[in-house]
C-alpha cells in the first residue's frame, strides 16, 4: 500500500536516502565500540569494559530507531554488512594497542562526524524536504551523540 503520510514520494526518498547513510554510520559504530568492549585492555579494563558496553547498547537502540524512521518513510531499510560497508563513511582502523584511550579518541572522532552530519541535515528536512518528523526525530538524536560524545571526552 502507497504511504500518504503529507510528504512527496521524492522528498521521502530523499529523507530515507540520508537516513540509510545514518543507519550505516551508526551500525559501524556500534560494531567499533562493541570491538572496544570486547577487546580493551589495560589497568582500567574492569572500568571501560563497563563503560563501553552501556554505550554500544545505545547504539544499538539507535540502529533500530532509524531503522523504523526509514520504514515509516515507506522505504525499506538497509539491513547486510554489504550494504552498511557500501554507505557509511567511516573506516575501521587497524591498531597496535587496545588501550581504551585509543578506542575511545576513534570513538569520539566518530560521533562528532555522526553530530556535525546530524545538525546540517535537521534543517535540509525540515526546510527543503518537508518532512519536519524526520527533522525532529535527527534532532534528539543529535543530543544523544552530544551526550555520548561527553562522556568519551571525559574519559580522555
């Protein structure tokens, strides 16, 4: 069934084209901080452990916000590693050391990117794609990433 929800078939196409680029990002990097968790090594492992894993499980809450965003858009959204690896912009990076000050500076460069995508995009939907659902929704989503973003900074 067609969606008719007061928004242009272009303009949702090009709300859910943005969004599956943002459901990428956030998948990669819920994958590099799961990687943190897993492999963090060092004095305060008991400590980052800990810390790493309440922030991918956000980031697992994240990922299927955007994901049901795009659906609710009437689109379907991009679910393989295949499709992921092809939209994101982010590169895994090989390390010499797990230490959790590394893990957490390429964790904290990552949600500033996914920030600074996120606050160009919350007026290019409102304004230039109607879809100020869409707009809204990027926005909280932006304060949880500034939020996150702290507390990495925090911990350097």
């Amino acid at each position: 069934m067609k969606t008719n929800i007061g928004i242009t078939d272009e303009n949702r196409q090009a709300v859910a084209t943005e969004l599956s680029k943002l459901l990428a990002d956030e998948y990669i990097l819920y994958t590099k901080t799961r990687n943190a968790h897993w492999n963090v090594e060092g004095a305060d492992l008991c400590g980052k452990y800990t810390f790493f894993e309440r922030q991918f499980k956000q980031l697992d809450n994240f990922i299927d916000l955007v994901a049901e965003r795009i659906r609710c858009l009437g689109h379907i959204a991009p679910a393989t590693l295949h499709s992921f690896l092809s939209l994101t912009q982010f590169t895994e990076k090989s390390r010499e050391k797990n230490d959790s000050a590394s893990f957490i500076k390429e964790l904290l460069a990552d949600h500033e990117c996914i920030i600074m995508n996120l606050r160009e995009d919350i007026n290019k939907f409102a304004n230039d794609f109607h879809d100020v659902g869409s707009s809204d929704f990027i926005t909280d989503l932006m304060e949880d990433h500034e939020k996150m973003a702290w507390y990495l900074r925090s911990n350097l």
